[in-house]
C-alpha cells in the first residue's frame, strides 16, 4: 500500500509552504543578529570612554562644559562608529556635572551612557 499521487502532492505543498516561511525568518533573524552585536560594540565604545572620563579630575579641561566630539588617539578603534560626549553643569545642585556619552554606529543607531560627576 504506497502513497498515491495526491497524498505525495499535498506533502510537498506542505513542506515547500514550510520552507517558504523559514527562509522569510532567516534573513530577519539575520538582521537582528548583526544589529544586535553593533549596538554591543557601541555600548562597549561608551563605557570605554565613560571610564576613563570618571577617572579624570573634577577640574579636568576634558570635563569643561560643552559637547566634545572623540578624535585621533580618543576616537572608537573601528572606524564605522563615532563617539562623542556632552558635559553639563547639574543645577541646581553645585558641584556636580552631567556627562553623556553617545557612540553613533552603522546605520546611524545610537547608544547613549549618562552619569553625574562630583568634585
């Protein structure tokens, strides 16, 4: 007793209705996954210079109000991201500042680290 034609028919409808739908998925999930790892590697770029930012002095030139862009020697070691940070005066409380990081990936994705620094 075989499969006849019809059951064999309706099994590759089956099937080939099954594969569509992953092959839909795996581009996707794809996608995901590389945005996923950028969006990594841009929260690493920030906490690297978010550290190194908190170790300076309070009265550090680095840590003067305004925003600061990343360049040369300061700039992420991929070349596909830039980094740059905003330092504000807290007020109204004295003596504390404001300081965010944002790294701009591929795709023009942000990530964005805030923290306050005290005298």
């Amino acid at each position: 007793m075989g499969f006849t034609l019809i059951e064999v028919l309706v099994g590759l409808l089956i099937l080939t209705i099954g594969l569509l739908a992953i092959s839909v998925m795996v581009p996707t999930a794809y996608t995901n996954f590389t945005s996923s790892g950028n969006d990594t590697l841009a929260l690493a770029f920030a906490q690297q210079r978010l550290d190194r930012l908190r170790a300076l002095p309070y009265t550090d030139s680095n840590l003067s109000a305004g925003t600061h862009a990343d360049t040369g020697a300061n700039a992420p070691s991929d070349s596909n991201y830039t980094r740059s940070y905003q330092v504000e005066a807290d007020t109204p409380v004295a003596g504390v500042k404001r300081l965010t990081v944002t790294v701009t990936g591929p795709r023009s994705r942000q990530v964005q680290l805030k923290t306050l620094i005290t005298q």
